[in-house]
C-alpha cells in the first residue's frame, strides 16, 4: 500500500495548527492550504482507508439523523401539548 497520502495530510496538519495559533492573514492563507491538502490527501489515499472513512462517515450520519429525528417528535408533542 503507497504511503503517498501522508505527506499531504502531514503538511494539512502542521497549517492546521498554524491556522489555530495565528490570528493574521496568514491564518487564512494557512486554512485553504490545509482544507486543499487535506482534500488532496484523502484523493490519494488507497481504497481501504476511503473505504473505511466512508464507513464512518455513514454511521456518524446515520446517528445524527436519529438524533434530529428524535429531537423533531419532541418538539411536536410539546406543541401539541401546548395547543391542548
């Protein structure tokens, strides 16, 4: 497996942590080179690991609509509590 995706997300890391720590301009210049690495980074990345994000990527979502989905039925009980 090529290891090529790291230097990207390496370099994504190190502006990363620039971005936080700098409040100039040079901060936002450091944030698009990250997000650019970082995309560039997981386009390089081999199929088992974007496999794998994508994986997570459904589980996270899969639960987060569970949770508005939760949160959306408690908001209508309570309006039609307060309706009553």
């Amino acid at each position: 497996m090529p290891l090529f995706f790291l230097i990207p997300l390496c370099t994504a890391l190190a502006t990363g942590y620039l971005f936080k720590k700098s409040h100039d301009e040079i901060a936002y210049l450091a944030g698009v080179f990250a997000a650019v690495s970082l995309i560039l980074s997981l386009v390089l990345a081999p199929w088992q690991i974007q496999f794998g994000l994508l994986i997570i990527v459904f589980i996270i979502t899969n639960k987060l609509l569970q949770q508005n989905e939760l949160k959306q039925t408690e908001a209508r009980r309570k309006q039609s509590r307060e309706i009553k």
